[in-house]
C-alpha cells in the first residue's frame, strides 16, 4: 500500500501494486475508417472497481487511515522516504482528483507497445491519469469524487 501511494502521489501508475483489483477483460479498442478509440463497451470491465470505490463513505476511509497510519508510516519510512505518508495520501488523492474529465470518444494511436493517445494534452498527462481515463467517463467521475471526498474528510479532522 504504500508504494502504490508513492507511485500514485508522483503521477505514476500503482496498477502493478494493486494487480489484484486488475479488471479480467482484456483492453479493448475499436477502429472504423482506419480511426481508433477506445472501445466504450470496455469501460465497463471497470464497472465493480469503480462501484467499490465509490460505495465506500469518505468518512469511514478516513478513519480507518487514520487506524492504520503508523503502520503505514513505518512502512514509508523503510522505503526511505523522509516526508509524511499523510502528505503523499493527500496528493495521491489530489492526483486522481485533478484527472481531467475525458471525452466520450477518445481516439488512440498505435505505439510499438500498445496504443497513446491521438491527443497531446492527453497523452502529456501522468500515467496515473491516462490509465484513470481508461474507465471512461461515468467511471472517471465516480473515482474523482470518491478521491475529492476522501481527501475532505481526511482533512475535516
């Protein structure tokens, strides 16, 4: 958990560390007139994910961080980090947060090793949130406020 954090309070990606909570269906796109997008049938692999995470009370997380916050904070510390593992939290949430709300049709562009994004503002955000933009709009959205709620409560006490 806390070198997901750290991945995702630097922009980075924590989908290897949290390689359980991966969707089973395969990334899908799709292409018409040579054009490819990601498939919005796909972005209901992300369905329960997103269920999940928004099903939690903002409140409740934040209590239950605050439990397992020394535990944590050794944790950070073995990683060799100097700062507060709070700090990260806050800006892992404000990480996901900020993820811009994407478009209802997002066009790709084939790479040697899978597909970017045919828009440059996209395909400049950190990984963290293009992979965020994957799950598609109404999932994005829930993930955001769930993220936005937990960090208001964690800083409500």
């Amino acid at each position: 958990l806390a070198t997901a954090i750290d991945r995702l309070a630097q922009g980075q990606s924590p989908a290897r560390d949290l390689a359980p909570l991966r969707p089973a269906a395969a990334f899908a796109v799709t292409t018409r007139r040579g054009a490819t997008t990601l498939d919005a049938a796909g972005y209901t692999r992300y369905d329960g994910l997103a269920g999940a995470v928004a099903s939690v009370d903002p409140a409740k997380l934040a209590e239950a961080y605050r439990t397992i916050e020394p535990r944590l904070s050794e944790a950070w510390t073995r990683l060799g980090h100097q700062g507060s593992v709070r700090e990260a939290v806050v800006r892992a949430a404000a990480v996901v947060a900020s993820t811009p709300d994407p478009p209802a049709e997002i066009a790709l562009v084939r790479r040697v090793s899978g597909y970017g994004y045919a828009d440059p503002a996209l395909e400049a955000l950190p990984p963290a949130q293009k992979h965020l933009l994957r799950m598609g709009p109404a999932n994005v959205a829930r993930v955001k406020q769930a993220a936005s709620g937990f960090a208001a409560a964690l800083a409500a006490r």
